[in-house]
C-alpha cells in the first residue's frame, strides 16, 4: 500500500478518515482484518508516521528556526508529533507539554481511529 494509493482510495470516498482508507485499501489486497489485527495495527502505525493530512501541517510540524532546535523553545513553533505519529498543540510552560489534538486544524482530518 502507498500513500499514493490511500490519496486516491480518499478522493474516490470525499468524508472518509485515513484508517478507512487504509483498511479498505488492506481488504482489497486481500489482507483478513480479523487475523491479522497485529501487523495491520503496525502497518497503520507506520504509514500514519510517514503521512501528513496536509503540506500546511508538515511546514508546521518540521519547521524549526536557527535559534531553537528543540520546538518546546521555540515560541513560533505551535504544533509537534510524538513517536506515535500523533499530533499535539505545544504549551509554552517551559516543559515538553503539549495537548493532543483529534482534528487538523487546516484540513479538518480526522485523527481518532474508528473503534474496530
Ligand atoms: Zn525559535
Ligand atoms: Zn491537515
């Protein structure tokens, strides 16, 4: 499955979230769900690591100025994504704290997974 393939598979179901795609996509390629719930679960970590909804929340996400490497120092910087690939709402406290967010506030995807 590429991420090419999921844009697609999304522009042909205008609403649908990223893990319906990626589970459609995964039925068509003859992969049983129910069977298989471990390594689909680590497939969809993976590509939702790579993925962004949108080039706007990538910019944000990546961009970091020359004088803070680290993105909780920089005032600019408003939004991170932890190792699980989710994202997250920086809060300028001077820690590492930051809230998750279910919603891109650019695109409008959906982050939440569906409950299988
Ligand atoms: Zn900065
Ligand atoms: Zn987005």
């Amino acid at each position: 499955m590429t991420i090419e393939q999921v844009r697609e598979w999304r522009k042909a179901h205008p609403g649908s979230t990223l893990l319906e795609a990626k589970t459609a996509l995964m039925k068509e390629e003859g992969i049983d769900i129910n069977e298989h719930q471990e390594e689909i679960a680590a497939i969809i970590d993976q590509v939702a690591k790579l993925d962004y909804c949108c080039p706007e929340m990538r910019n944000r996400v990546e961009e970091r100025c020359e004088q803070h490497p680290d993105p909780f120092d920089c005032p600019d910087n408003l939004f991170y994504r932890n190792t699980l690939g989710e994202f997250g709402i920086i809060v300028h406290d001077g820690g590492p704290s930051y809230i998750k967010i279910n919603y891109c506030p650019f695109c409008g995807e959906n982050f939440t997974w569906p409950e299988r």
